[in-house]
C-alpha cells in the first residue's frame, strides 16, 4: 500500500504529464506568411486600408534606405564590412525576422518589403488560419486572439540607443512614433 506522500507524488506526475501533453496538443509554432497574405484582409477602404498605409511610410521602404550613400556612410562609421544592404547587423532591423547571424530572411519574407506586418505583429500563419475558418462559417474561430498588437518594446529592438543613426541622448517616444504609423481599423474603433 502506497504511503500518503507516494500518492501525492503519483498524482503530482500525472498533472504535470496531463498539463504538458494538453499544452504541446494545442501549441502552435506560427510561421511567417509574408505581407501580401496580410493584404488579402487589411487592405479594405471601410477597415483603413491598413496595408496601403503600411505601404506609403518609412517601414516598408526600410530595406531600400540600405542602398544610399547614406546607409553606407553610416554602415562604414559602426565597422560594418557588407553593403549594408547585404550586413546582417543592418537586415535585423531594415528586413523583416532577418537571421541575426547570416540576414537571411525566412521563405515567405522577401528582404526588399523592409519592414512588413510581422516585424511588428509576429508571425502571422496561425492569424490567417484562424481567418480562414471564421470566413468559412467557423464563428468560434478568433483571428485577433492570434496575433500580437505592436508595442513599444518591439519597436524598442531596433529603435534604440544602439542604432547608429540614434542621435547621443535621443529616446524613443512610442505614443509620438506610433501617431505617424498608427493603422487602426476604424470600424473597430468605433465599436
């Protein structure tokens, strides 16, 4: 017969197995898609047009910046060896989930879109996905839920004391930048 501390332990171990089995059943690792698929839904006149703003600001003409002299005057003044255009230590932050390491971009990101919808709201596979089966029909499906709202600590990773174009001092306001890219969907707004 086991001793009280035994069972607690047995039913301990199982909780933890149950847990851990429920979590990973339901994990999802999303993926990046690439901003023409955000475009498919976030480009409606009466929602905000959303990707057309995105389009026409300073994000998605990011990696083009890297081919002027000067982005390259800044690359050679912090020891950068690469074009930037070709400088991982510039790409993380001009190209959208760039590798750290090599620059490279993952399959569905294309470099030259510069700054696209996941750098600031994630990878957004599990978000279209969920979009899919609430256009189907599916009314449980919540695409919101799965996907993330840009915050200052995200634009904070490369907006910071590090970039070599921050002036000495300088800080980042995020409600003052967020104003010039804010994206809203005014029909949600005015619920």
């Amino acid at each position: 017969m086991l001793n009280k501390m035994a069972v607690c332990k047995v039913v301990l171990l199982a909780a933890v197995i149950a847990f851990a089995f429920t979590a990973s059943a339901f994990a999802q690792d999303a993926t990046y898609v690439g901003n023409s698929q955000c475009k498919i839904c976030h480009n409606k006149k009466e929602e905000g047009e959303q990707w057309t703003k995105w389009k026409a600001e300073a994000h998605a003409k990011a990696f083009e910046k890297l081919s002027t002299p000067e982005a390259q005057a800044v690359a050679t003044k912090a020891g950068v060896t690469k074009p930037p255009a070709e400088a991982p230590e510039c790409l993380k932050c001009h190209a959208t989930a760039a590798d750290e390491a090599t620059g490279k971009c993952p399959e569905k990101i294309k470099p030259e879109d510069g700054v696209q919808c996941e750098s600031c709201h994630g990878p957004a596979s599990a978000h279209t996905a969920a979009a899919k089966k609430f256009k189907s029909g599916d009314k449980t499906a919540e695409p919101a839920k799965s996907i993330k709202k840009g915050d200052a600590e995200t634009c904070k990773k490369c907006h910071n004391e590090k970039n070599p174009t921050a002036k000495p001092g300088e800080v980042f306001d995020f409600d003052k930048q967020y104003a010039k890219i804010n994206h809203s969907n005014p029909a949600k707004a005015a619920k």
